[in-house]
C-alpha cells in the first residue's frame, strides 16, 4: 500500500512538471510593451543590442525580466549596453518594475521620475556611469543629470548608485537621500559632493554599505557619524582630500564591529589607528594610504584572520612589520609602501602564503634580498624597490612561478641578472633599473618571457649585447636600457609597433636618429639623451603626431628646431648645437606642453610671443644667443609657470612693466643679459619666489625696499649692476635667504644691523631636503643653477644645497663697521665683504660662526688685531684679510696653520705673516704632485674658469684627506656635508644628471 502511495506522488509530479512545460509562456501586458518600444525609439543603439526588442512578448527580450505569476515587467537591466540619447519618460510608467539598472551608458538629458509614485515598487536604481560627459573642452561637462529631489519619491529603494553622475542641479542632496529611509547601500563616488557630511544620514538606519568617495567633502568627520558606522557592514570615504580629523569613531559602537570594508584613502585624517580596529574579526578590507595616520601597527593585527588587504602607504605609521602579520591567512594584498617602517621583513611574512601582491617600496629594508618571500609561491606582484637591499639576486627567485610584476629598482643590488629569471614565463613587468648589476648580459636570455611587456634595466653596471639579427619573442611597451653601455640603437625595435616608452639615455650611441624610430605608432615617450647622437631632426611631418615626452638634450644634435605635429607635455632638447631662431609659431606645437628646454644650444633671434602657453610650468631658454626684448606679455598666458629661465642670452632692453601671471612662480633667472633700466614693482607680486638672480645685467636705480615682500626667497642675486643708495633694512629680513649676492653694484652708507632676521643663516642646522626644490615634469627635471664667488673663484653650483648659505656684498662702496651680530650667523659658510670702505675692527663674533668656510674682508679699512676667536672656525679653508690697516700678532692656532702670505697681504703692521705658500696637497699621500694656491689661480687664468674650479675642488680634497681624515671618520654630520659637496662637483663634471 505504502509503495502505491510513493508511485503516486511520483506520477503526480511528473504530470505537473509536464504541464508546466506545455502551458503557454508568461506573456508581458501590451501596454508595458508599448512603453519598452517608446524608450527604445528614444536612444541610439549603435551596437544592436536591443535587436530581440520586438515580437509580441518582451519577457523575452534581452535585459528585460517579468513577473512569472503576473507577467508585469519587473527587471531592467541595460547595464553596459553603450546606449546613447535621452530617457524616455515612458520608464517611469513601468508601475511593477522592482530593480533597473542603466550603468555603463551614454544617456543625455535629465532622469526625473515624477511625482505620481508610479515606480512605489522600485528597490534597486543603478545609474553608475550612466551619462554622457564632453571631453571637447579643456574642462570635461556632463551632459547626464539626475534630480535628487524627484528620486526621493522612490520611498522603497533598498539600493541607489549614482557613481559619477552629475546631481549639480539638487541643492540639498543629504535631504533628498535622508527621506530614503529603506536604503541599504548608498553608492554616491565622484558625484562632485562638498560641503560637510549631511546628519541626515542619520535617518538611514537600514544603511548597510556607504560609499562617498571620490568627492569633495570637507571638514572633520561629526561624532555623530559613529551611530551611522555602528550599523554599516562596509564604509568608502577615500579620495575626499579636505576630509579631516581621526577615525575614532570606528569601534565606539560594537555593532562596528561588523564592518567587513573600511576605506578612507586619501583623505586628511590623523592620528593614530583606534585598537578595535585591530579586533575586527570580520574585516576583509582595510584601506588608510595617503593620509596622517601614524603609530606602530601593533601584533594584535594577527587577529584579522580575515583581512584579504591591507593598505597603508604614503602614511605616517612607523615601527617594525610585527611578525604576527604570519596569522593572516587570507591576506591576498599587503601595501606598506613609502611609511616610516624600519626592521626590515619578518621571516613570518613567508607564512601567508594567499598573499598575491606585496607592495613594499622605500621603507628602508636593509640587508640581502628577504628569503622569506621566496616561500610565496602564489605571488603576483612583489615592489621591493627604493630600499637599500644588497647582494646578489637569488637564482631561486623562480620559484614564484605566478609572478607578472617584479620591481626591484633603485636598490644596491649587485652582481649578475641570473639566468633562472627567464623561468617566469608570466612575467610581464621586470624592474631592476637604478642598482649596481654589473656584467655582460644578452637580452636573448629573456626569449622565453613571451609575455613581457616592460623591461628597465637603465644605470646598473651593465653591459648589454643584443645581437643585430635578434628578433623577440615578445613585444615590449616599455624598454629602458639608459646607460647600458650601448654603441648603436638596437635594430630589433623596428618590430616594436606597442613600444610607448624608450629610454635609452646615457650611452655611447654615435649616430644619427634612425628615421624609423619616428614612425613607430604608439611611442609617445622618447628619451636618448646624454649620447653623441648627430645630425638633424627630421622635418614636422615626420615626426610622429602624438609624441608626449621627447628627451634628446645633451648630444650633438644641429639644424632648424622641429616640434611634434601635436603638442608633447615634455621637450627637451637643450645642451645640442640646434641654430636658427625659434619659430614664431611654436605656441601651436606646445598647447599641452608642461617643460620646455631649449637651452644652450646657438639659438638667436627674439623670443616668440607665443611661446608661453597655459599648461606651461618650466620654461628655460637660457645659454643661448638670443637677442632683442623680452615680449612685454610673454608670461600673460603662463597661469600655471613656475620656472622662467632667460638667463646668459643677448637680451637687451628694459625689464616688462607688466609680469602677468607670476604669482605661483618659484624661479626667475634673467642674469646675464644687457638688460638696463629699474627693477618692475610688479615682480613684488611673485610671492612664491624662492629664486630671484637678476645679476650680470645693467640694471639700474636703488633697490626696492618691496623685495622684503618676497618672504620664500632663498636666493637674491643682483650682482654685477649699477644699483645705488643703501641696502633697505627689509631685504636684510627674508627669513628663508640662503644666498643673497650684492656684489659688483655701486651700493653705499652701513651694512643693516637687523642681520638676526635672516634666519635660514642664523639656524645652523640643515633641512631635512638635500637641495632647493627641483622642478620635474615626466623624465626631466630642471635644477636651479647659480653662479656665484666661492673661495675667491666665480663658481656655478649646479644644485643649490640647503648648507650653502652665502653672503657677498664685495666691491661696493659700503662704509662703517662690520655689524656685531654678523657673529649670529651660525649656518653662514661663505662671507665677503671685500672692496668696500668698513672700517673699525673685526668683530669677535665673527668666531661664532662655526660652519664658516670662506672669510674675504680685503680691501677695506679695516683696523686692530685680528681676533684669537677666528681660531674657533675649525671650517675655514680660504680667508683673505689683504689690503687692509690690520696690525698685532697673526693667530697660528686651529685652520690658520693653513694659511699663507697671501691671506695678510698689505698689513704693514702685522707680526708673524708666514712668508711661505701652504702646499694644499701632500707628496706622502698619494694624491700627486704638490701645487700651492697660487698655482691653482694661474691653472683657472690659462686654462679657464670650470677646468680651474675642478682642479681646485680636487687639490682641497686631497687636503681634506691628509688633515681631516678623522674628523670625517667620526663626526657623522660633517661627513655628509663633505659628500654633498662632493655630488655638486660630479653633477658639474658628469653633465648628464640622473633624477
């Protein structure tokens, strides 16, 4: 009976399952269909994707789902259908439609659902990236709009995303979503939202995930937002740059203790990360980059044992990587990239073998290559690079056999590329450029890497062959094989048609530019600069039409100027031998130009109007022969210049009345010219200068008392004019100068006695930056040069360190006594006051100034002993007291057993002169032949003034070595001062600098 009854049911579901499939199909109302037609005929779909909207039954057309009860249209989904035009307002009629979603489109116009509440059943909106946005114009406009206000009609929504569509046109748009009180996930990303958090979220108490990121929010986070957090599952406020204030109110609540997603990238928080954080048993996502957050990341962070990434580069967090980070089992991505982490990487890290992306760069990671990391056999990308890891690379580097992305660059790795590297057949990106790798290696070992994309092996030690008939596997976008020691631009990249980056700078390429290079079709970034290349380039229509970056300076290149058909970010074919003037057109050719470099080559002619552009932000025409004015408007149309350099041409004229535009400004370099007339009141609106050298002109008049206006100023060179009248008390009060240089002028009365003002002279100790700010727009960098006299020669440094502070107020006509607090000084390295009318006695204060190097007060009137406290200054390499009324006793202690007759010339009363010259180098020390001052001086007048400076810098080395050797040994902070100096002078020597 039983078994009957089980053969029952079992017939009786078969013959339901049979009606079902025989019954006629759930068919749409007619007049919903009528409304799908309607939005149909009102869009453009140019790639046929609503094609199966027609026939009788749009149930079954493709993205639309009915009801299968009711057969009312209940699901829209066009998401990516590239659908252009306007919405019809026949959508809004679908009274029984629950979920629709237009992402990924091209609509136009404006979404505004009525107030007739027809779509009362609407749940689920996507509008993400619904909407059409013109680009023809500098400035990107929508032309998609969403009302605010109308969507609040929509009181069922359970899920809004309006991902970058413009609500420009809602005022209130917290209001507008508050009344949305069933929502439970907010996307509202790159919206263009400002303005505070609006308390209305408060009213969302169904609200599960919330993402405003991407906007422009401000002020500090509410203390109120932890009720809304308390009740989230996921929280995006990233990338809202003004956002502020710290995070504690994530765990205020313990219901945030379910947050599975925190993001708050790029944002103005600080403080220290809350420790519930670190209990969030839940959290798969954890993303704080690019903000203040600081603090150590404590071992309670093994207890995430969910955590899937982890992101906190570009923060403040310091300390060591705690080896509790080998809990994390499911950690999949880890970014500690740029903090202040130190200890290097714990052996645990090996443990966490889901890991797929391990990104840490510049977190000063010291020692071998870590092992540990070799156990990560699922790894996808490894960033290691800007460390200071040594060694060889291990040859069992191939036992991450997933890898796609490997960087090491700029490190001090060393030895030979292993071989086995060829065994990662998934690499795609190998990045070793910027360490010490040395050897002979064919690019062929690399023939087995078919899906390579970028290879950067640019300035190790490396000598690469490449064979002339080689022909790839692969094919590269990006190669960089700069100083590689190559004679001859590599054949094979004539096969390269995706090559976008070349770099193959600093070489010893002698030839001229193959004319297939222009015609490779998506190079963009070209850099073969620092070779020998000769010849011309080619004529405008040959050179390629979209070409961004073209980096050629340092060659031999000559001809006519010929610009790429479209406006490249980057120029530079400065330090070639390119003749003729510069077209008068060239505006057109540099609409996007961002840094133009035409320096010291033999241009002449005048300076096109047109040269300026809006985007400009360096422009350097300087060591040219260019002549005539400078156009009276030439910086009108630069709003964005930061870097002008005129300086060393034929200019001539009067300075412009007008300096439009210079407000953001940092350099203005016009020295060396046959400029005349008084200094424009209108640079005083150069606020942000921090160089001003007007020297070598003939500029007139006295010196305006606005430079004191000019507060960043740290370099003031007015040398070698006719200024006149005194030296206004304000200039002597910019508080950042470094170098201020007056000399060769007719300036007269006393020298200022505010000196104590200057206080980037008065601070002896250095800033925490090597040099003053370079200026660097994609591959090139433009570095502030100056001229000025050092140690009694004219010497150009070609990076303006932070220690070289420097007064010369030399051949005026200043008079009185040198100021009592010239002493308070105490960063001051060089000080010449010479070829004036001082008079009185040198201040015993002078002793005080501890970093000093250089001490010329010839030629003046000055009287009485020379202070004992001089012998303090256990700096001092040059000093010049000549010519002046000095009388007692010479000191012999500390630096003066190094000075010689020549120091005292022209003090008849002086007692104790050394009537011998100092040899400034030692037989015994193997730096070779003796060669006194003097015969320094001689070796600059025959030989000229760079060659001179270089062989004097080199004789004070050899010095330096045989007197100061244990000085260096144990005295840290003036063993970085000496190398610093050191990297001036093989920056000046090497001509081809590396950023």
């Amino acid at each position: 009976m039983e078994a009957m009854f089980s053969c029952g049911r079992v017939a009786f579901a078969i013959i339901t399952i049979l009606c079902c499939f025989t019954s006629p199909a759930i068919a749409c109302p007619f007049p919903e269909r009528n409304l799908l037609l309607d939005f149909k005929a009102a869009v453009v779909d140019e790639y046929n994707t609503l094609t199966s909207w027609h026939g009788f039954n749009c149930c079954t057309w493709r993205g639309v789902s009915c009801n299968l009860r009711t057969g009312h249209v209940s699901r829209l989904d066009l998401s990516g259908f590239n659908l252009e035009g306007n919405i019809s307002s026949s959508l809004f009629q679908l009274a029984r439609l629950e979920h629709l979603d237009l992402s990924h489109n091209l609509f136009k116009g404006k979404f505004s659902p009525p107030h007739n509440r027809k779509l009362k059943s609407l749940t689920f909106l996507d509008l993400s990236f619904a909407g059409y946005e013109n680009y023809s114009s500098l400035d990107s406009v929508w032309e998609f709009y969403v009302s605010l206000e109308s969507l609040s009609n929509l009181a069922s929504l359970e899920y809004l995303s309006l991902a970058e569509v413009n609500i420009s046109a809602s005022k209130e748009w917290g209001e507008a979503v508050g009344s949305l009180s069933n929502l439970q996930q907010l996307s509202m990303s790159d919206c263009g939202l400002g303005g505070q958090i609006p308390n209305s979220l408060l009213n969302l108490t169904s609200l599960l995930h919330l993402d405003l990121s991407d906007n422009y929010l401000s002020a500090h986070i509410p203390a109120w937002f932890e009720n809304v957090t308390g009740r989230l599952l996921s929280l995006d406020l990233s990338w809202n740059e003004n956002l502020g204030g710290d995070i504690s109110f994530i765990g205020q609540r313990k219901s945030s203790l379910s947050l599975t997603s925190i993001g708050l990238s790029m944002t103005a928080i600080k403080g220290r990360i809350p420790s519930a954080i670190w209990n969030i048993s839940c959290l798969e996502h954890l993303r704080l980059s690019y903000t203040r957050i600081e603090g150590e990341i404590p071992a309670s962070i093994g207890n995430l044992l969910s955590l899937q990434s982890l992101d906190l580069s570009d923060t403040r967090i310091e300390g060591e990587i705690p080896a509790s980070i080998g809990n994390l089992l499911s950690l999949q991505s880890l970014d500690l990239s740029d903090t202040r982490i130190e200890g290097g990487i714990p052996s645990a890290i090996g443990n966490v073998s889901s890991l797929k992306s391990l990104y840490l760069c510049d977190i000063s990671i010291e020692g071998e290559f870590p092992v540990s990391i070799l156990n990560l056999s699922k790894l996808v990308e490894l960033d290691l690079s800007y460390n200071m890891i040594t060694g060889v690379i291990p040859a069992s580097l191939d036992s991450l056999s997933s890898l796609v992305s490997l960087d090491l660059n700029a490190n001090e790795l060393n030895g030979k590329i292993p071989s086995t590297i060829s065994n990662l057949v998934n690499l795609r990106s190998l990045l070793l450029h910027s360490n010490s790798l040395s050897g002979l290696i064919s690019l062929s070992v690399f023939d087995n890497l078919t899906s390579l994309d970028r290879l950067y092996l640019s300035y190790n030690q490396l000598t690469v062959n490449i064979d002339s008939t080689w022909i790839p596997e692969f094919t590269l976008s990006g190669l960089a094989l700069g100083s590689c020691n190559l004679d001859r631009i590599p054949s094979f990249l004539v096969t390269q048609y995706d090559l976008e980056y070349l770099d193959l700078s600093a070489n010893s390429i002698q030839t001229n530019i193959p004319s297939w290079i222009w015609n490779l079709p998506s190079l963009y970034d070209l850099n073969l600069s620092c070779n020998q290349l000769t010849g011309s380039l080619p004529s405008r229509q040959t050179l390629p039409m979209y070409i961004d970056s073209l980096d050629l300076h340092n060659n031999s290149l000559e001809g006519s100027l010929h610009l790429p058909l479209a406006g490249a970010y980057l120029l530079d074919l400065s330090m070639n031998q390119f003749n003729g003037s510069i077209p008068s057109h060239i505006g057109a050719y540099l609409e996007n130009a961002r840094f133009l470099s035409l320096s010291r080559n033999n241009l002449s002619g005048a300076i096109p109007d047109s040269i300026c552009t809006p985007y400009l932000q360096v422009l350097d025409l300087s060591k040219n022969t260019l002549s005539s004015v400078i156009p009276p408007h030439l910086t009108r149309n630069c709003s964005s210049l930061s870097v002008l350099d005129l300086a060393e041409n034929h200019l001539e004229g009067k300075l412009p009345a007008e300096w439009g535009n210079i407000t953001n400004m940092h350099t203005l370099k016009l020295n060396g010219n046959h400029l005349r007339g008084v200094i424009p009141s209108s640079i005083s609106e150069g606020r942000s200068l921090q160089v001003l050298d007007l020297g070598n002109n003939d500029l007139e008049g006295t010196l305006p008392q606005w430079i004191g206006k000019l507060s960043q100023l740290h370099v003031l060179v007015l040398r070698s004019n006719h200024f006149h009248g005194s030296i206004p008390r304000q200039v002597i009060g910019l508080p950042n100068l470094q170098i201020l240089d007056l000399s060769g002028n007719h300036l007269s009365g006393a020298i200022p006695s505010n000196l104590t003002n200057l206080l980037a002279m008065v601070n002896a100790s250095q800033n925490n930056s090597n040099h003053l700010e370079e200026y660097s727009s994609g591959g090139a960098t433009y570095t502030n040069q100056i001229k000025i006299s050092w140690k009694g020669w004219d010497v150009e440094f070609v990076k303006v360190l932070f220690i070289l502070k420097c007064i010369d107020l030399s051949n005026n006509s200043l008079s009185g006594s040198i100021p009592f607090k010239t002493g308070s000084l105490q960063g001051l390295i060089a000080l010449n006051l010479s070829r004036n009318h001082l008079s009185g006695r040198i201040p015993k204060t002078l002793g005080h100034m501890e970093q000093l190097e250089s001490l010329d007060l010839s030629l003046n009137r000055l009287n009485g002993n020379i202070p004992l406290e001089l012998e303090f200054l256990s700096y001092l390499e040059f000093l010049n007291l000549s010519y002046n009324m000095l009388d007692g006793k010479v000191p012999h202690g500390g630096q003066f057993l190094t000075f010689g007759e020549s120091s005292y010339l022209g003090n008849l009363n002086l007692i104790g002169i050394p009537f011998t010259n100092i040899s400034v180098c030692n037989n015994s020390s193997g730096y070779g032949n003796c060669t006194s001052i003097e015969r320094i001086g001689e070796a600059k007048n025959s030989d000229g003034e760079m060659i001179g400076w270089a062989v004097g810098l080199g004789l004070s080395y050899g010095l330096g070595f045989s007197v100061v050797i244990g000085v260096l040994t144990l005295n840290k902070r003036v063993r970085k001062r000496a190398f610093d100096f050191y990297d001036v002078v093989i920056l000046a020597i090497d001509g081809c600098i590396r950023g």
